[in-house]
C-alpha cells in the first residue's frame, strides 16, 4: 500500500497536521506501508505568510504551491490512498479533490479538525477568505472513501454526506513529545499559561479583567506563547514566541493551563488541542464547556469547565492557593489522555482510515 498525503503547511510546522497524522507515520512503516508528504506551501512562504508585506512572494509561493499540485497529478497511478488534511489548496473550489476523485478514481481520506465550512474571517485572513470557497468542505465529504473528523460535532456534519465517517480525535504522543510531568514545587512563581496563535488570541479578551483583579492578591505569571504577541495591559504578562524546538520546556513552565471559547458554531468544531497538551504534562486545565472540552476535561475530577466569569476566577483562586490540588487534577488529567486520546490509545482507530 503506498499513501499521499496532501496539507497546507510544510512537514512538521503546523499544529493541526502535527497532531493529526504526523506523529502516526511511524507506526504506517512498521506495518510496511510507504508514502509520500506533499506540502502546499513551501517553508520560505510558510515562514512570510502572516507577515505584514511581502505581498509578491506571498503570491509566487501560493502560485508554486498550485503548479506542485499540478505536477502530483501525474503521479497519482502509484498510489491507493489520498489522504487530504483540511483542503488540497487553499483558495476557490475544490478541483484537485474532484480530479482525484471522479477522474484518477483515488481512494480520498478526508480528514478536518475544525469547522471549515463556516467562514472564519480574521484580520489577518480578510482578502484571502473573500477568495475561499466553503461550500468545498461538504463536496470533498460527498467524493471521499472515507471522512477522518475531530470529534463529533465534525463527524455529524460530515456524515451528512458521507456513511463512512470515523472520529478521529487529535491525539497527543505521551512516550516521545509529551513525556514529561509538572513538577508542581510549591515555592515556585505560579504561572497560568495559555499557548496559540494569533488567531485565537482574542479569546483570551474575557480572562483579562480577570487576571487584573487576581494580580492585586496573587503574585503569579501569566504566561502566553503564541506566535504573536497580545497588547493588554497586565503586569503579570509574559509573552514567549512559540517555537518547536522549546515547545515542552515552555509548557512546563505552567501550573495551570487555559482555554477559554465563545460559545459559537466555529468554536464548537474544535478539537481541545491546548487542553490535551496541558493534561498530557500533568497540567490541570481550565476550559470553556464548548464542543468537546467537556467530554475532555471531567470537571473537578481532572480540570475545571469555566461557564462565565465567576468560574474563572473561583478556580483560578482555588489552583493558585492550593499546591495539592494542582497536584491530584494533574495526575488524573495525565492518565485521561494516555487513555483516550493518546497517540498509542487511537494508533488502531487511525490506521482503520486505510482499511
């Protein structure tokens, strides 16, 4: 069995293709089975991408990115399974998912960790999404042998369209990335921590005022890594550019995790990806009860599900004052995800897509 996998972004850059097939490639050879990884964009545009300019390179590596797609068309022979992370290119209909499809007659896997049909318009996206074409995501559905989506509310979406879908949750290698366990040292400086994109950064907005009522009682950290820096006003604020290579040292700073949502259609497509990572270290985590937080975290067993305001700061109170507690939730939180949704729990789950 030989596989092509198509993606956005450049190998080993992008969380959602990280931690949602990456980290599986190596059981596919174990089993004997080849393939191949086929990018979009290429590292130097990836690189530029959210950058303020460069608006000709932009364009020539979006151009390169669609003149690569061409190309694998011809090699398409040599391969029984296509599998598609999110869109096999970024800007209008889908005509490479229907040529694979309807004219090389390819098995597509279809595989999404967000509720792409819905536009989701940023600053920083605003002339790209007027380009985009989200009726693609219920057409690729409808071609593909089988659907591959992050958690039920996409699974029910998609089955709209297609009988064989399969929830494939974004899972968290626990042996080899997140191996690791919070020392949770009680005379240390207690760090709450949040890490993203600049993206989602504004969900942040609602814990700022606070953050700035817990900083007048507590003497803590508010730790953000991200690829872009936030411009609140809090004394407690430290800022560190996300990079692969810090990834788990910077997370291990924390002694509690955050993730705040709106409770929205787009939200609710998401697959908890910042709860997992903090659980995965023995963090406890705090989180909105949106989509499938609240299937992740079981409240008070292993993290807190914050509805409004007073819930946040309740058990923001409750984590900075209390060493033990951080300690229990942690190591409960550690074992849901080595249960459910680690890399080896799912490591059958995943390699069914190609059966």
């Amino acid at each position: 069995m030989k596989i092509l996998f198509l993606f956005p972004y450049p190998h080993a850059t992008a969380a959602s293709q990280r931690f949602r097939f990456e980290q599986y490639l190596a059981y596919l050879e174990e089993k004997n089975i080849s393939y191949k990884l086929h990018s979009f964009l290429d590292a130097k545009t990836w690189e530029i991408l959210y950058q303020k300019g460069h608006t000709l390179r932009k364009i020539t590596g979006i151009l390169m990115g669609y003149f690569g797609r061409v190309r694998l068309l011809f090699g398409l022979g040599a391969y029984e399974y296509v599998f598609i992370h999110r869109e096999a290119s970024p800007l209008g209909p889908p005509v490479f998912e229907w040529l694979i499809a309807k004219v090389f007659r390819k098995k597509i896997i279809f595989d999404f960790d967000d509720a792409i049909w819905l536009p989701n318009t940023t600053q920083s996206n605003f002339i790209a999404a007027g380009l985009k074409f989200h009726g693609k995501t219920r057409l690729i559905c409808s071609w593909a042998h089988k659907v591959s989506a992050g958690n039920a509310y996409l699974a029910n979406y998609a089955k709209g369209f297609n009988a064989h879908v399969v929830i494939n949750p974004t899972t968290i290698d626990t042996q080899h990335w997140h191996n690791q366990i919070k020392n949770q040292s009680e005379n240390e400086q207690m760090v709450i921590g949040w890490t993203g994109t600049h993206s989602t950064l504004k969900y942040l907005d609602e814990l700022v005022p606070i953050l700035q009522n817990l900083e007048k009682e507590y003497n803590f950290t508010f730790l953000v890594i991200a690829n872009q820096a936030p411009d609140w006003q809090l004394d407690s604020l430290e800022f560190r550019p996300w990079s692969k290579k810090h990834e788990i040292t910077d997370l291990l700073k924390m002694n509690v995790g955050v993730m705040p949502l709106t409770d929205d259609q787009w939200a609710k497509g998401k697959c908890g990806f910042k709860a997992l990572q903090y659980m995965a270290l023995g963090i406890p985590a705090l989180a909105s009860p949106v989509g499938v937080n609240a299937e992740i975290i079981d409240h008070t067993e292993n993290g807190f599900l914050c509805v409004n305001a007073a819930d946040w700061e309740k058990y923001l109170r409750q984590l900075l004052e209390n060493q033990e507690l951080r300690i229990k939730l942690g190591e409960k939180a550690r074992l849901k995800i080595i249960d459910e949704y680690s890399v080896i729990s799912n490591q059958s789950n995943f390699l069914s897509l190609f059966e």
